[in-house]
C-alpha cells in the first residue's frame, strides 16, 4: 500500500545551542499543501528544534485528519505511523 500522506520535517539552532527554528511541509498525494517555516521563543537546541518541527507536523496530520502517514525528518529518519488517536500527542 502506498502511504499518500507525507510529512517531511527538520529544526535546528545556531550556535548549537542558540536561536532555533523549524520547517515542515505537508504533502498529500504527491503535491505539497503546506509549508511551514518559523522562528522558535528562546534559546534551544538542534535536537529541541528537531522535536519541535516532528510534533507540529503531526498536529498538522490530526488537523487534516490523517491516519496513514510516511514521516520523513531532517536527519533521514523515515517512519510511517498509524494515529489511533488524536489525544496521541
């Protein structure tokens, strides 16, 4: 089966750690329908911006309704998740 619902996501900060932002793009069968791109409050780390950008893709996911979805993050981790439920997160 293939999964038409694909997130893709990446954070970092510089200097590590110092200012941190995420993006994320949301693609639904094969065409992007959102990008997100934002400066995080604070200071951080390239891993907190990790997570950060994850977990905005997944509410972008519960939003949209999606239950079948491919994650793809900045570092290459590709994982494909089953939400059972909203309350997930």
């Amino acid at each position: 089966m293939k999964i038409k619902n694909v997130i893709q996501f990446d954070g970092g900060a510089v200097p590590n750690p110092g200012a941190h932002a995420i993006g994320v793009i949301i693609i639904e069968n094969g065409i992007v329908i959102k990008e997100i791109s934002r400066k995080l409050n604070g200071i951080g780390t390239n891993n907190e911006a990790e997570y950060s950008a994850f977990i905005e893709g997944l509410k972008q996911a519960i939003d949209l309704g999606w239950t079948d979805i491919l994650v793809q993050g900045g570092r290459s981790e590709e994982h494909t998740s089953e939400l059972q439920s909203p309350n997930t997160i």
